[in-house]
C-alpha cells in the first residue's frame, strides 16, 4: 500500500506549517486536520481551513485524501479561521436573551420607564397576550435548539455570537419597549384583529416546529447526510411540495402574525430584516439543493411559492 507525503502551508505567506510522512491513503482531512493539531496545538481542527488552493474552498472534513486530486505528496494550504464556539452555545445564548429582555420591559422593571410606571401592568390584555406569545416562541427556539436541531457544523466563529445577540437582544428591547409602554395603544381593529394574528401566529409556529422534525428526521445522529426533504402524512409539510425552505416561510409568518397582533413599527421593522436576511439563506440552500441533486422537484421557490 503507497503512502503519502503532505506538507501543510500557510495560505498567506506560503511557509510551510507541517509534514506529515506516511500518511494512509484513506485518511481523512478530519484526521490530517488532527495531526495537524499535534504539532501546532493553537489550533485545533474546528479552527482550521485545509483547502487545495490558497484562496478555494474548505475541504469538508470527510474528504478522503486518495480521492483528492494530489499526488502522492500532497500539498494542502491552511487558514485559521480564528477562535470557535459550538452552534448549541451561540444559538442558546441569543434565544436566551430575547425572552428574558423582553420580561424585563414587560414587568416594568425600575428605570425603563417613569418611576410611577414600576412594576405595574398594562391595562391591554394584547399586552400580555404579546408576551405570552413572544416568550412561547423563544422558548420554542431554547428547546428545538437543546432537543431537536442537529447542525451539520459543530462550531462557528467566536465574533458572531456578539453579531448574532446584539441583533436579536437589540430588536427585542426596542420591541418590548414600545409594546409593553404605558403610552401603548391597542390595534386599530380591536380585538378582531388581535384573534386573527394569534390564528396566524399559532397556526405558523406549529409548521415552524413539524419542518423542523421533519428535517431533523432526515439526518441520523451523528451523520451530515443530505437528502431531500419531502412532505410526510403531516399536513403542515406539504408546503415542501413548493418550497425549499418552509421553515423560514413559517418563521416569517409568525412575525408577520406578531406584527398584526401589536401594530408596532419596531416588530414591523424586525419582521422585514428577518424576511431579507432568511431571504439570503433560502437562496442560498436553494442553490446547493439544485447543484447537489439533479432529480430536485422543479417547482420548488426558495421561500415564498411562486414569487421568491
């Protein structure tokens, strides 16, 4: 059986980092990343970028070393891709924040608002059905995140958690502020429209909550296998018959429920960031769904049937 050499370079300089002598021919980037660890312990595998070109792509970690396009002395270049934090901690830490926040504001807590105001409670009960619904909605995200998702990457990079939690604690706050103000006025149409928002709120995390079962349903623990999500016996998956990325679709109608049941800007305002940003993703999904899978059902938008 031949063996391999690999050098391992620095992708901006070109110095070279490593040499690793008898490398098997079935050894793995994962593994290659692991002696790669040994000799420079600063940087550990979730931290490294191995690519076959200086400025391409990172190979994934289960890429054999024999079925790369290299010779039997390979040469790999490295990018640190800087210090990393598990997507469980970076997702429990901004869904933590947010319900938490917003209870602030919502029990009025000493220098939020004016002094007379503490601690007392709003004479709207959309008030406190707001809160009820907000806080089931990130508790929601706290218990998929610790009981349901399985992220096909570990980690991710240390500066977006401070990215991540400033925009969803900061829009919490600045929509619990105006929700939960003693100046807040109730919806135009009264309580006529607060039920219907709350239909569309509940009926919109409930699909939320069965395209995520069902994605999770897809990948066995411990795999990063990718198939393609089809709609089940469950009615609110049937949605997959004309969309990528349901989940997002479901997650802007619930803020779009949120939206109508308060009619406050700053909800209105996180709802539309939301849309343009899971807008970006669903594409993005879209694309490697189409570019992974050549039987993929042409009929499929990225999140919205038809339009988008």
């Amino acid at each position: 059986m031949k063996h391999y050499e690999v050098e391992i370079l620095d992708a901006k300089t070109k110095d070279k980092l490593c040499f690793l002598d008898k490398v098997e021919p079935n050894a793995t980037i994962g593994e290659i990343k692991s002696m790669f660890h040994k000799s420079h312990p600063q940087w550990y595998p979730a931290r490294q970028s191995i690519r076959l070109d200086p400025k391409g792509k990172s190979l994934k970690d289960e890429d054999v070393l024999q079925h790369l396009p290299v010779g039997t002395t390979a040469t790999f270049y490295f990018r640190d891709l800087g210090a990393q934090i598990s997507w469980v901690t970076v997702f429990l830490t901004e869904y933590a924040g947010p319900l938490l926040i917003y209870l602030l504001f919502y029990f009025r807590v000493p220098f939020i608002y004016a002094p007379k105001y503490d601690f007392t409670a709003s004479k709207h009960w959309v008030v406190h059905l707001a809160c009820m619904c907000h806080s089931f909605h990130y508790v929601k995200r706290l218990l998929e995140t610790l009981f349901v998702h399985r992220f096909s990457h570990g980690t991710m990079p240390l500066r977006n958690i401070f990215k991540n939690c400033t925009y969803y604690w900061g829009f919490a706050a600045w929509m619990a502020y105006y929700i939960n103000h003693p100046l807040y006025t109730p919806p135009t149409y009264g309580e006529q429209q607060v039920r219907a928002a709350l239909i569309i709120f509940l009926f919109c995390q409930i699909g939320n909550f069965s395209i995520h079962i069902t994605l999770r349903n897809l990948r066995p623990p411990g795999s990063k296998t990718r198939k393609i999500p089809y709609p089940t016996k469950n009615p609110f998956t049937w949605i997959f018959l004309l969309v990528s990325c349901p989940n997002y679709t479901y997650e802007l109608g619930s803020w779009l429920g949120f939206t109508l049941m308060t009619q406050c800007l700053p909800v209105a305002f996180f709802t539309l960031v939301g849309f343009i940003q899971m807008t970006v993703w669903a594409k993005g999904k879209h694309r490697s769904y189409l570019k992974e899978f050549r039987d993929y059902p042409p009929l499929r938008s990225p999140i919205l049937p038809f339009i988008l």
